[in-house]
C-alpha cells in the first residue's frame, strides 16, 4: 500500500479545499436562486447560515477525515462499523455527480472554444445551446474534460491537486473581480447591484431559508465524503477551524462575486425580468453569451468569463475524483494509475447517458426528468440531505460532539464549539429534513421551490 499522501500545509489545503467548494453551483446557481428568493434578502440568509450550518458540518467532517487519516468509507467503519453505511453513501455520491458534473464541464470548454476562436456572435443565438446539446458533440467535450480532470489525479495530492489550485484560485478570484467591476460599470447595471445587496424583508419567507439552505449544502462540498478525504490529507498541526473560516471566506466571496458578474448583467439587458433571472443553468448558456454579444469588449469578456468557469468547474471536479479514488485506494489497496483509469472508465459509462440525454436519448425518461437532471435530483435533493443527517445523528448521539471537540483542538482551541453541538446535534437535523421532504415534493410538482 502506498503512504497515505497529505498537503504540504495549511495554503495547500485552504486553496484545495476552497477550490472543491467553488464551481459551478457558485457561478451559475447561486446568481439565479439569489434573484428569484430577493436578491439581498437571500444574500444575508445564506451569510447567516454559512457560519453557522456551514461551519459546523465541515468541522464535523474534516475533523473525522483527520482523525482517522481515511476517506468516507473507512473513516465512519473505523469509528463505529454498525454506522460504516454512511460512508458507502457518501462514497456513491461523488461517483455519480463526476459523471453528469463533467458533462456540463464539457459545455462549458465548448463555448469558451467557441469564445475564443471569435464565435461569440454565435453563441449569442437563441437556438446554439439547443442545438449544441441536442447532438452527439456534447459526448466529445465530456470525454476530454473528464480525461483533464483525471489527469491532474493522477498526479497526486501534493503534485497534482495542491499545485493545481495554488494556480487556479488566485487566478479564478482576479477573473472575478476584474468581471464583476466591469459589468458594474455598464449602463443600468447599478439597478441590478442594489436589488442584489440590498436586503427588502418583505420578499423573506421560508423557502428563502430552505433554498439558501440547499445551496450552501451544494456549494460547500458537504456530505458528499470530499471534505472528509480532504481532511484525511491534513496535517495534525493546521488549524481546522482556522481553515475552515478562510474556506467560507473563499466559497461565499466568489459565489457573492459571481452574483455580481450575473444579476446586474441580466438588468442591462433584460431590465430585471424575471423570466431572464429565473432561468436557472440555462442562464448561463443562454443569457449571457447575449449579454456579451451585445456589448462593447464582449467576445473579450466573453472568454474571460469562461475561463472562469472553466477554472471553478475543474477544481471541483477535480476533487470529487479524488474522492472516488481515494475511497477504491483505502478499500482495495491499489495504486493510484490502476484506480484512476478505473474512475475515468465507469465516470466515461455513468457519464454517456448524461451527454446524450438531450439529444439522441432525448425520449428516455426516469421520473420524468432526462439523465443529467435525474442524477442532479438524486445526488442533491436525496442523498446528500440522507447522508448529512445520518452524519448529524452519528456525531451529536454516537460518537458524541466531544470526539470532534478533541479532534479540532489537536492544533488550536475550538472557539465555536458551543455553536458547533447546538447546530449538530438540534438545528442541523432539522433543516436537512426540511430540505429533503421540499426536494422531493419540488420534483413531483406537489410544492414549487
């Protein structure tokens, strides 16, 4: 068996762990969530809930992974094998997700491509991205985004994913930035930013709560085995909590940031329509390469931007393929090459159906929705919310908040830790049902969230 690989300190794992948070969800989910709950009122509700809820789930789990120095599976069988279900859960999770996340990590290289060989103008029209993903192109740009993404876990934790993010972040948060005061700038944009920021509590309700509360799950990489692996990577002497507070930093700025490249794009253009905020992925796709097309510097912008997205969408994916690994190294005690040629192989059949789905498998169904969104539902509606409330009742009841405790404070006195057995052991379990039954109320059209 080989040694177990760590980060070489506490940026590594900050620029890692951060980079597994931010991606797709921030860019293109939390914009639209955030117009259609109020803009600044689900802005702050989500703040509020990031160090609180937050917070207390990624203590709980990179404190497990560093304890016991294994990935998901191991980590909750060393602890107590009656509770080592968990793990297998949490494990499945990132091997269904990599699949369908990659596939739209396909879309993305496609229009940065087009992007950047000057098809900006193209990509502006309403029937590209329809007629992108409704044929057999989308089955290429999957296979040679997955084929990255192993790539750089192939080479490791310290080679491949630190040296990769210690890149990556830096230059993902300058993009935002520099597009953020850009769009700013633009004619009617400033409409936009004060429906963002500014909080008006007559549009609070709770679905505010609940959907700031699916997003955060989503955004944070919780309860999907990721933090716990990443934390099995982390040396007994940084500080968990300290790292911990510098993540949320990194996720909610840019997820904030990328709020601001979005929603004040969309007032410019469409005038703060609902219809044009309340698009969801598509908007993405669809919204802004008009946007783009229809101002000046915009095929510039256009690229920027995607580059963006391509840089936060490969930091996740990044990670959770590294979780996979690391779940199959521990469990079958293989190296590294074997396992990650075995990941890419069953992400490369999961992922088939996804990139086809809207095209020439168009007319298959499972619940009535195509492969991508079923797998969406099933992976962050179902068994994440399952997973982290098995979590919650394990640590708050089983293990006892007080192992975790011991754990934080190897490096560091825990100064949250009053919040941190509250949350756990009362607050948490109940939200994450909440979310749950609305999930899957949402999905058979009982209750629109």
């Amino acid at each position: 068996m080989e040694k177990r690989s760590s980060f070489t300190g506490k940026i590594g794992f900050v620029l890692a762990a951060a980079g597994s948070a931010v991606g797709l969800g921030n860019i293109w989910r939390f914009p639209y969530l955030a117009a259609k709950y109020g803009g600044g009122i689900f802005l702050l509700v989500y703040i509020i809930l990031a160090v609180t809820f937050g917070f207390s789930l990624m203590v709980a789990e990179i404190a497990i992974g560093r304890k016991t120095g294994l990935s998901c599976v191991g980590a909750f069988a060393k602890l107590n094998k009656k509770f080592s279900f968990i793990g297998y859960l949490g494990a499945l999770i990132p091997m269904l997700i990599l699949p369908y996340y990659s596939v739209i990590g396909g879309w993305v290289m496609k229009y940065l491509a087009a992007f950047i060989s000057g098809g900006g103008k193209d990509a502006a029209a309403n029937e590209y991205f329809g007629s992108f993903i409704s044929g057999t192109s989308p089955l290429l740009w999957f296979v040679i985004y997955i084929a990255i993404t192993m790539l750089v876990v192939l080479f490791g934790v310290e080679k491949g994913i630190e040296k990769v993010s210690k890149i990556m972040m830096p230059v993902l948060i300058a993009l935002s930035i520099f597009i953020a005061v850009y769009v700013m700038f633009l004619d009617g944009a400033w409409e936009g930013v004060i429906y963002y920021i500014k909080p008006d509590f007559s549009k609070f309700s709770i679905m505010t709560v609940i959907a700031a509360m699916g997003q955060l799950f989503y955004s944070m990489s919780l309860a999907m085995g990721i933090m716990i692996t990443y934390g099995s990577y982390m040396k007994k002497e940084v500080s968990i909590e300290g790292s911990i507070h510098q993540i949320e930093i990194f996720d909610t700025g840019i997820a904030f940031l990328a709020g601001l490249m979005i929603i004040p794009a969309v007032f410019v253009f469409h005038g703060g329509e609902q219809s044009a905020l309340g698009k969801g992925p598509s908007l993405m796709f669809e919204t802004l390469p008009k946007v783009f097309d229809a101002i000046k510097g915009g095929q510039v912008l256009g690229t920027l931007f995607f580059v963006l997205v391509l840089l936060a969408a490969l930091t996740s994916s990044i990670s959770l393929a590294e979780t996979v690994v690391s779940v199959i190294q521990d469990k079958f005690k293989i190296n590294r090459k074997i396992t990650c040629l075995i990941v890419l192989g069953i992400s490369l059949l999961l992922g088939l159906p996804s990139a086809l789905g809207y095209g020439v498998l168009g007319g298959v169904k499972i619940i009535g929705l195509q492969f991508l969104d079923f797998f969406d539902f099933l992976t962050n509606s179902i068994l994440m919310p399952i997973v982290a409330i098995f979590t919650c009742i394990f640590i708050g009841f089983i293990l006892k908040p007080k192992a975790i405790i011991d754990e934080v404070e190897v490096s560091a006195p825990f100064k949250g830790k009053k919040l941190f057995v509250v949350v756990i052991k009362y607050i948490a379990p109940i939200f994450l049902v909440a979310i749950l039954v609305s999930s899957v109320l949402d999905v058979f059209g009982i209750v629109k969230i």
